[in-house]
C-alpha cells in the first residue's frame, strides 16, 4: 500500500520514473494488485513509453477483466496512436462497467469525431455536461463540435458556459469571437 501511495505521489509530481520504480516494486511484493498495474501503466505513459503502459493496462485487464479505470486508460492510450474501433470498444466497455464516467465520455466523443460521426460524438458530450454542468472543457469541446456542424447558437451559448467557468482562459475568449464572426479553427481541448 505504501509503494502504491508513494508511486501516486511522484505520478502527480510528474517524477515518472520514480512513479514507476516504486509500482514495480510493489508489484514485487503484491504480483496481482490492479492499482500498481494501473499507476504504473498511467507513469509509463507520462514517461513516453506507450507500449509498455499498453502491456500494464492489458495485465490489469487479466487481473480483473471489468475494471473501468483499465478500460478507459487502454482506450485513451489506443485513441492517441490512431486506433479508433479499439479505443471506442475499451472506452465503451469502460462505460459499461461505470455508467457515469464522464471522462470515459468525453474521450469517446473525441474518438466518434474522429471516426466521423458528429452525430454520436454530439449526443456523447450533450451527456457529459448534463452529468457535469461544471465541467469547462466538456462545454468547450461541445461548443467547438456545434461550431464545426454549424450550429452557432448553440455553440455561442456553450461556450459562453465554458468562459462562466474559465474566465480567466484567453484563448476561450478568442474562440467565442470566431463563433461569433462565423470563423473556424479546430483546435480541441486536450484532455
């Protein structure tokens, strides 16, 4: 437990490699414990190293076949390589298993917009701000995806809720002006 703990501690500090040493070494004493497998999939990740973090999220996988969180770390490290029909499988087994993982949503919607379906990736974020009204970069994807179907006013009005909640985000001003003037760009919030 301590491992784990210290892990999580140089993970949020970004000491990855130090993340990782101590996973591995409680994976040492504990062989089967799916939150090492985890942090420690989520530390190579942060390191650079997408293979390997892919192996430690498919061991969590054998350990414990419904965990959301292996789910949804696989299909979010599966969408930034370019695997969209595997990431959106991982990311709805994810939601399966955790109907309200408004994260796992919000990446889905980026891989069902990415798989060109504005439609699917549109009713995925309309969900994600219902659940989380306070989430600022749900609305600003949602606000960037109505733009580019050409739905202004319900942009204008997303992503005025995206500024009530990130005044202080420049960049969200200068979008809210492209709306307004009828201009595009497709830069997404990163997740």
């Amino acid at each position: 437990g301590r491992l784990v703990a210290d892990g999580d501690r140089a993970e949020a500090a970004r000491r990855f490699t130090d993340a990782c040493d101590r996973y591995q070494q409680a994976l040492k004493i504990l062989p089967g414990h799916v939150p090492a497998y985890l942090g420690l999939g989520i530390a190579l990740e942060g390191s650079g190293d997408a293979r390997s973090a892919r192996e430690a999220y498919l061991a969590a996988l054998e350990l414990d076949p419904g965990n959301p969180y292996a789910h949804f770390n696989l299909g979010k490290l599966l969408h930034a390589a370019g695997n969209q029909p595997e990431a959106a499988r991982q990311l709805r087994a994810a939601l399966e298993r955790k109907s309200d993982f408004s994260d796992a949503r919000l990446v889905l919607a980026s891989v069902l917009e990415a798989q060109a379906d504005a439609e699917g990736a549109t009713a995925m974020l309309r969900q994600v701000v219902a659940e989380r009204p306070d989430y600022a970069g749900a609305w600003y994807n949602y606000a960037l995806l109505l733009q580019r179907l050409n739905r202004v006013a319900e942009a204008e009005a997303a992503m005025r809720r995206a500024l009530e909640l990130w005044p202080e985000r420049a960049d969200l001003w200068l979008r809210q002006a492209e709306i307004l003037t009828g201009e595009d760009s497709a830069r997404n919030f990163p997740e």
